[in-house]
C-alpha cells in the first residue's frame, strides 16, 4: 500500500464507504474488507461505487419487500 499515510487515507475511505452503506447491510454479517493500492488513488463516487456492488455481490444487502 506504500506509505504509512496511504495506508491510513485507504483506511480512511474504506471506513466511511462502508459506513455509508452500513444500514443496508442485513444484521448478523461479520465483514473483513482489504484495502488495494487503487483506493488511495480513486475518485471518491468510484470508491463508493465499488464498496456498494462488493455488498451486493456478496448477497449481505437488505431487500425492499
């Protein structure tokens, strides 16, 4: 990840994407997240894009109904 302050600003935006989508997520999920190089970089709309579609692929979302 390089840097100590790269590995924090990663840390940084992947806790607050997540935080962000938090309440969608169904209750009783334990979720690891690992930062990659290309989220110290990425536009902020692409991290949250990226978090959102890992939620859904792994299937932890609620659903409407």
């Amino acid at each position: 990840m390089g840097t100590a302050v790269a590995r924090n600003r990663a840390k940084r935006r992947l806790r607050e994407a997540v935080r962000a989508r938090w309440p969608d997520v169904e209750p009783g999920w334990d979720l690891i997240w690992i930062a990659r190089q290309p989220v110290v970089v990425a536009a902020w709309p692409e991290v949250q894009q990226a978090i959102e579609q890992l939620l859904r692929r792994a299937r932890v979302m609620k659903t409407n109904g």
